[in-house]
C-alpha cells in the first residue's frame, strides 16, 4: 500500500473508532495527517469510498491475526480461540476501549447505508467462518458436542463478543470481554467421562 494512502487510513481507523462515521471529517484526516487535498482524491473518491476502505483495511488486519492464532498447531483448538479474543481484548484495552469498528459502524450506519451493510455483514460472517472450522477441529477432537451445529456456534460466539464489546466500550473496563468468553468455552467444552465420574463420586 502507498505510505501516504496507508497513512490516510490509519487515521481513518483511528477517528472512526472514536466518533464515528457522521462526525467523520475530511479535513480533519488531512490536517491529521499533513496530507494535502489532492493526495487523498487520488486515493479516495469520497468520504464513503475512505470509509470503506478503511473497513477493507480493517477486515484484512482481522483476518491476518485470526488466522495465525487459529491455524496455531502448538494450541488446542479452543485455546486457538481463547488467544485470539485475548489479543483483541489487548487491543481494545490499548485503543481505550472504543470496542469493534465493525460493531460501531454497524450500529451506526447499517440501517441506512447499503454498502457498509453488506461490508460489516461479510467482515462478521467471514470471522464466523474461520472460527467454525476451528470449532470443528475442536469436535473432531471430543472437545465440544459431537452433534454440534460449529456454524451456528460461532455466528453465536460472534454475536455475544460484539454486545461485550459495547459493554466494555460503555463500562471503559474489560470485564464483560472476559466474562463471556469463559462462559461461553465452558458452557460449550465437553467434561471428559473420567472427570464427570470424579464429579458424580464426590457429590454422592
């Protein structure tokens, strides 16, 4: 990517998170970043094509990370899962707690723009996507239910960690992060029959 055109939008990212798309001011970028005018219309037909991008540029930083923490043959699969919400939960934690672009732009803008509709749509469902494989290996491996619809299970796991990432936007403290991943690796990890036998001995 051209320095000048990665610079641009790494600002974007930046002030995107913080206010949003409606306060989004072009100007704003160029003075950010000492870029002049004709530097970002070579990059950007508007306001909505920078914004776009930014969400393009987003998607591939996500999808980068996800893939080396799920692809990891060194981890079991659900700790595969655990350590790349631990280094999201990081970098929320070091941008402030302004929580998911994707989240907060879908908040924002899906009800009434199209195009970032369909592209915080594909960046959720393709992170849902990466993690079902992996929760496949994990059902594979007697780790979770061997009936286990794995889609189903991270469009879940997806859901519940964008609504903990307002909350923690909210709250400014990452509680909610990592209380519901734990509830949800627990609820969804099989307890192998030797340690439900321990369980029911010491109840009885």
């Amino acid at each position: 990517m051209h320095s000048t055109k990665e610079r641009l939008i790494g600002a974007g990212l930046r002030m995107l998170l913080e206010n949003g798309y409606n306060a989004l001011g072009i100007q704003a970028v160029l003075d950010d970043t000492a870029t002049p005018k004709g530097s970002f219309y070579h990059h950007f037909k508007d306001k909505e094509d920078f914004a776009l991008q930014v969400v393009e540029a987003y998607i591939t930083e996500v999808h980068t990370v996800l893939d080396q923490c799920l692809e990891n043959p060194e981890l079991p699969p659900l700790e595969r899962i655990r350590a790349f919400f631990g280094i999201v939960q990081q970098k929320y934690r070091e941008e402030g707690y302004m929580g998911c672009l994707m989240g907060g732009l879908g908040q924002e803008l899906s009800g009434v723009n199209e195009n970032f509709r369909k592209a915080i749509e594909r960046c959720l469902s393709s992170i849902a996507a990466r993690l079902s494989n992996c929760l496949k290996e994990a059902r594979e491996a007697g780790l979770i239910a061997p009936n286990s619809d794995v889609r189903a299970m991270a469009d879940l796991l997806v859901d519940c960690w964008e609504g903990a990432a307002l909350r923690s936007r909210l709250r400014r403290e990452p509680s909610s992060l990592g209380a519901m991943l734990d509830f949800y690796l627990a609820s969804v990890t099989v307890i192998p029959n030797n340690r439900k036998r321990k369980a029911r001995s010491r109840s009885g």
